[in-house]
C-alpha cells in the first residue's frame, strides 16, 4: 500500500516516522528547510524516550502523491485551501484522501475538489512539535479516529492494518459530523484559552474560574454543533474534562502557534463557531471573546 502524506509537519512527520519503520511505503509532501532537512539528513523522530533517524522520500512536488492508495491530509487548516489548489491542479488520482484537521470544514473542503474519490474525516488527539528542521517530538497520545464522508464503496481496513502494524491505535466511528464535532468542542474549550494564558490545558481545567470559561465555550459549540446534527451532549464535556485533567504538560498546537508567530486556526475553532452561531440566530459570546483575544496576540 502506497500512502501519500500531504502536509508533512511535526504531526504528518509523526504518522510517517511510525508508518515507516512499520515498512509501509511512505511519500511525504513538506516544504522549505523542512523539506530540505528531509532530503539531505532524513527524518529524526522522538517518541517514548526513543529516538532514530529514517530515510523518506518527500518533495515539494504535488505529484509525488499521484497514484497513492491512500493521502493522509496532515496540514494546518490555514494551509489545506491552498494545498487542495496544487493538488487538483495538478490532477492526483489517489484511491482515498483521508482528513486530519482541526474544525469541521476539512472533508467538505476534500470532497469539492475530488468528487470522484472516496474522502474519510478523521481526528488526531495527539502531542507533536517541530523540534528544528527535519526533527520532530512527540509528546503525548496519537490515537486516530475515522468516520467516512463518503465511501463509494472503498474500504478502510488497509489503511486501520497498517496503523494497526505502525501501533498507532485507530478505529472507525460510525458517523463524520458527530467525530468532528465532538473535538471541536475539547478545542473551544482549551486550544484558545492555552494560548492566551500559557497555562496547560490541565491548569485550565483544574482552575474554577478558567474552567468556568471551558465549559462555557463548550456549551455554545455544543448547542451549534446539535443544530448542525452532531450526536453530541452533555456527556461529552464531562468527559473531555476529565481526560484532560489527567494530561501531562503538554503545549497545545494554538499556544505553539502564538509563540512561534505563525498563523492560527482560531478562526476555524472559536471564530468558526461564534460566526456560524451569529448566522444561525444562536448566541457565542465566549468564543467571540476567545477568537477577538488571540487575534490581538497575533497582531
């Protein structure tokens, strides 16, 4: 199975390093220093107290990726428009294109510019950074979950046996709309809020008046996310609470963001829901307010 890795940064580099030395055949899609610390020294991977090095083929070239069996779409959400863009241009032909981005919008996204692919929406919970170039850490978890958009009669197992074979836990859940939101609730809740205090997501939920925000950010995202027929409750918050509480210190992808003075997801995270809240006649005020904050640390 011939698997494409489209947006290799510290979290595709992750799935790639545990995929390869699992012996799958890997391509990788990076750019700049990255890719060509890629290229010229491979891929130097951190994980459980382990560290080894692994030769990758990658490239800047969207056509390494045509006639992958499967593309794990690994990118931010502020770069997947552009790299959908290249790669319709470019006219892949994979057999299955598999999201893993923050928000809600990213299959949808998938599925327009590939109308003739099957498209699986998946989530990663996982603690992952770019050390320097070439060099990724990974921190905490890394479990996968998927749920088709749109089947077409493909199958996942191939793709659930290799990250089965590269011990990366993962399974199908039964429906896309319901995966995706039920994430974007522990987001609302503590992506935005990490950054802006630089506290871990465990202090903001240990903390009563920071988890009073928490949860109110993630009630507004769950009645918005009930609206659009996710099969989401209560439940759920309690449940994000509580594994987060037992998390170790890990930086969350937004608070690296801030500190490195890239671009943030907030607007698909707290601003996606306060906007398409305000649309819909429902009200977000805490998220409005989380979205307006870490839009003034980034100016």
């Amino acid at each position: 199975m011939k698997i494409g890795i489209a947006g290799a940064g510290a979290v595709g580099c992750h799935y790639a390093a545990k995929l390869l030395a699992a012996g799958a055949d890997v391509l990788l899609l990076a750019r700049g220093a990255h890719l060509r610390a890629l290229c010229d020294h491979g891929l130097l991977h951190e994980s459980d107290g382990q560290c080894r090095r692994l030769e990758v083929a990658a490239s800047d070239d969207v056509t390494i990726l045509d006639g992958c069996d499967v593309i794990l779409l690994a990118s931010k959400m502020t770069d997947l428009e552009g790299m959908l863009a290249a790669m319709g241009a470019a006219r892949l032909k994979p057999g299955m294109l598999a999201t893993l981005q923050n928000g809600v919008r990213a299959p949808g996204m998938v599925a327009e510019v590939f109308p003739g692919v099957p498209v699986l929406a998946g989530t990663a919970f996982i603690g992952v950074r770019r050390v320097a170039p070439g060099h990724v850490l990974h921190t905490a978890a890394g479990g996968v979950r998927l749920a088709w958009w749109r089947q077409m009669g493909a199958s996942a197992e191939p793709l659930l046996d290799w990250l089965e074979r590269a011990g990366v836990p993962a399974r199908m859940e039964p429906d896309a709309v319901t995966l995706l939101w039920r994430k974007m609730l522990w987001n609302c809740g503590f992506n935005a809020l990490t950054a802006i205090t630089r506290r871990y997501a465990k202090d903001m939920a240990a903390n009563p008046e920071t988890r009073e925000i928490v949860e109110a950010a993630m009630r507004e995202a769950l009645a918005l996310a009930r609206h659009e027929g996710a099969g989401v409750d209560e439940d759920d918050i309690r449940k994000h609470i509580e594994v987060t509480l037992r998390m170790g210190p890990v930086k969350t992808s937004m608070w690296q963001d801030v500190e490195m003075g890239a671009r943030t997801e907030i607007d698909e995270l707290n601003g996606y829901v306060a906007k398409r809240a305000q649309t819909l006649g429902l009200s977000a005020p805490v998220n409005a307010m989380l979205t307006a904050l870490v839009h003034a640390l980034a100016s």
